[in-house]
C-alpha cells in the first residue's frame, strides 16, 4: 500500500496533466480525467452532477466558448495542495491563473478536486469552486 506521501505526489502529478488536456483541442483526452458521474458545485452555483463523458464534452465546450470570448487562451498553475484521505482518495486543491494571448492575468482562482485512483489513473469524482473571499481547507493563504 502506498504511503501518504507518495499517494500526495500522485496527486500533485496529475494536475499538470489535467490543466494541459483542458487547454488542449482534444475533448476525449479532457474528458478521461474524471470519473463519471461526476459532481461540480460551490457557493451559490447549484450542485450538477455530470453523467458521462459526452455531457461533460458538450458543457465544456460551452464553458471555452465562454471564456474564449472574455480574452482566455490558457491556463496555467500558481500551487497544488494534496491531502489523501485513503488508499485511491484524496483532496487535491490547486491555485490556478487565467492567462490572456498577450500573456496578461485574466483572472486568479482557486479549486478544490476530490479525486480517486482506479487501474493507478487518478480521476476527478467532484469539483469546487473555493469563493475569492475563503481560503479554502487548511486555511492556507491565497497567493
């Protein structure tokens, strides 16, 4: 069984991975980084649960388009903060930018992902949004 510390180095490896199939072209390759169903929610959004892959795909591509159109055109990662809560579980919370073409800051968020191991694949089961005013678990400081 792997001990906490590596299970958490998995963790903060399979971010890297995530962010580039979601600023890449390829939908499946996005779409492969969660167990379905899956949950999103946070603050006043209303909890959606995602049934399969090809109602993720077509809520995503809605969601670029959207961010397409206020200037994204990548995102990047400031911090990642892991904490497993079993053998194939744990909560991975990850400090992210928003980058326009030009290279500017469109905007600074920060998430949380429960995520869960199967075949040594982690997987988002769950995503949330951490409100700009909270700091999220373990009260660690935005950067």
């Amino acid at each position: 069984m792997a001990d906490a510390e590596q299970l958490a180095a998995e963790m903060h490896a399979f971010y890297p991975r995530y962010i580039e199939s979601f600023n890449g072209d390829d939908p499946d390759a996005y779409a492969a980084n969660f167990s379905f169903p899956c949950v999103l929610f946070g603050g006043r959004q209303p909890v959606t649960v995602v049934p399969d892959a090809a109602t993720w795909i077509a809520m995503m591509a809605n969601t670029k388009t959207i961010m397409k159109s206020k200037g994204w055109a990548r995102t990047g990662i400031e911090k990642t903060y892991a904490w497993p809560t079993a053998p194939d579980m744990g909560l991975l919370m990850a400090d992210f930018v928003r980058y326009r073409s030009d290279g500017s800051v469109l905007m600074r968020g920060r998430a949380c992902y429960t995520l869960r191991s199967a075949d040594g694949r982690w997987k988002i089961v769950a995503m949330m949004e951490v409100a700009p005013s909270m700091p999220g678990p373990g009260g660690i400081p935005r950067p």
